[in-house]
C-alpha cells in the first residue's frame, strides 16, 4: 500500500500543479478579457461621440445650404431691386437736371430778352 499510497500522494501533487497552472492560465484570461471589455467599452463611447459629431455637421451643413440659398436669392432679386433703385435714382435726377437747365434756360432767354428791348 505504501507504493500506492505514494502513488496517489504524487498523482494528487501532478493535479495539484496541474489545477495552478490552470488557474494561473484563467487568471491571464480574465485579465485579458478585462482589457478587450473595457477597450470595447471605450470603442461603443468614441463610436458614439462620433456619430454625434455626425449629426452635428450633417444640421450644419444644413445650415449652411440654407443660408448659401438665402444668400443667392439676396444677390439674385435684392441686387436687381438695389439697380432697379439705382437706375429710378438716375431717371430723378436726369427729370431734376432737366427741368433745371429748361428753368435756367428760360430764366436766362427772359432776362436777356428783357434787357434787350
């Protein structure tokens, strides 16, 4: 018995080292699992601020054709009003500059007319 006695005695040492090496291989493990859990929680986070900022600059861009519309409907119908104001502009003082010169001119003829005769 003392040979299976020792036998067993050594089997039970080999399952012992056996179920260390094993749980030292485990606890590598969960600390590797550990990493990958919280590197994919941190992937999930920036993947979320990503989209975010997606959203942010799809609304912006947006905007911006928005405004890049207004603008052309500003300079395409505002500019033409703003000539349109230029040119009446024009035409008013054209009517003022001539009646005045017609003014002026009879003013002028009436005044020599009259100093004459």
């Amino acid at each position: 018995m003392s040979e299976n006695g020792e036998a067993i005695s050594g089997l039970d040492k080999k399952i012992e080292r056996l179920r260390e090496d094993v749980a030292n291989q485990f606890s590598g493990i969960r600390a590797d699992i550990k990493d990958l859990t919280q590197s994919l929680r941190e992937l999930i986070r920036i993947d979320g601020d990503m989209k975010r900022q997606n959203d942010a600059l799809t609304r912006i861009g947006s905007q911006v054709d928005d405004h890049e519309e207004r603008l052309r409907a500003v300079e395409k119908f505002g500019l033409k009003s703003e000539a349109n104001n230029e040119h009446s502009s024009r035409f008013q003082w054209l009517w003022v500059s001539a009646i005045a010169s017609i003014v002026s001119g009879t003013v002028v003829g009436i005044s020599v007319y009259a100093f004459t005769h």
